[in-house]
C-alpha cells in the first residue's frame, strides 16, 4: 500500500496537537499562502513546513512519497508559469502548492482518521438544523482520506502494467486503464456502502 497519507505512530509535539488545532492552522497557512509574492518567501514557509517534519519525526522518505504523485503536474504548471509569467512566479506558484500539499500530508500522517473526523461531525453539528447531516459528512471524509491513497496504488499498479507492455511513453495507455479502475473501485465501494444500509 501506498504511504501516502497514512498515519505513522510517533510521540512528538506535533502528534500530541488536537485535531481541530491542525485544521485550524491548515486553513490559515492556506490564506497566507495566497499572500506570498516573493520567492524567498516561499523558501521560508518551506522551511518551516522541513522543520515540522522534522518535529514530527516523520522520515523524509514518508514525505518525498507525499508530493512524487504530483511531480508530473507540478512540472507542468512550473513550465507555464515561467513561459507566461516568469520564473519568480513558477518559483512562488508551486512553491507554494508543494508546501500546501506537504501541510495537508503531514496533518494526515500526524493525526488518526477517526479524531479528523470527530471534529468535521461536531463542527457540522450546529448545522443539523438546515439539514446537514454531520455524519454522513464525517463519513464522507474518511472516504476521501482512504480514497487518495487507494487511487495513487491503483495508479502505481497501472504505471507498471504499461511499462510491462512497452507503451511507457503513451499518456492514453496510463489514463484510461487508470480511470476504469477508479470507477470499478468506486462501484465497489457504492456496493458496500448500500449493503451496510447507507443508501445514494
């Protein structure tokens, strides 16, 4: 199974912060991204997400495993960037998605799915009111969570099967496999669901 996004048991500060205190800060890392200009700026913030990691004892291979998914498109975007809007953009642009993308990571390899969870269902309670059902939206989220890091191993599983057929340089023979496998699993996953009772 894939290591992305999975929880790894450590004692330290950052694995000992409530769950809703990870949140919280992600959403507000999230706003002060979207006020980076500078490249040295992004630097920093990269900087303090390293020494995060670093708190947490994750290893760097665990992390390295949580943006390699995204290496293709961050490439892409890094080389438009620079064609319409100069390196210093690329540079700030994707600088600032890698630590987005590494916070959210490490909120998940810090924090068991059950206690993210918890807080999404007694956050939404208040919500009950004008129909939100809070636990039906908590499930959702454990879902999405699992989901990543099913379809990132169903991708892996497609990768070496088109290496295996010589057709490595083919985009069209790594998508469309891809994308039939991520339907059946979610009929899968849509059987199972209605068989414990939960309905579409």
């Amino acid at each position: 199974m894939s290591a992305l996004a999975v929880y790894v048991p450590r004692d330290s500060l950052v694995h000992r912060l409530p769950a809703g205190t990870k949140l919280v800060c992600l959403v507000v890392a999230a706003a002060v991204t979207f006020a980076l200009s500078r490249p040295w700026q992004v630097a920093l913030a990269l900087g303090v997400v390293a020494l995060l990691y670093g708190v947490a004892r994750v290893p760097w291979r665990t992390a390295l495993d949580q943006v390699r998914p995204l290496g293709w498109f961050l490439g892409a975007l890094a080389a438009f960037q620079v064609v319409v809007a100069g390196w210093e953009r690329a540079v700030v642009v994707v600088g600032g998605m890698l630590g987005l993308v590494l916070l959210a990571a490490l909120v998940s390899l810090t924090t068991r799915t059950t206690a993210i969870v918890d807080v999404v269902v007694r956050s939404l309670r208040p919500l009950r009111r004008v129909g939100v059902d809070p636990e039906r939206v908590g499930l959702l989220v454990a879902l999405g969570i699992r989901s990543v890091a099913v379809i990132i191993e169903l991708a892996r599983e497609v990768r070496q099967a088109q290496l295996a057929r010589g057709a490595g340089s083919s985009p069209l023979a790594f998508i469309v496999p891809l994308v039939l496998r991520t339907l059946r699993h979610a009929d899968r996953l849509a059987d199972a669901l209605v068989a414990r009772g939960v309905d579409d």
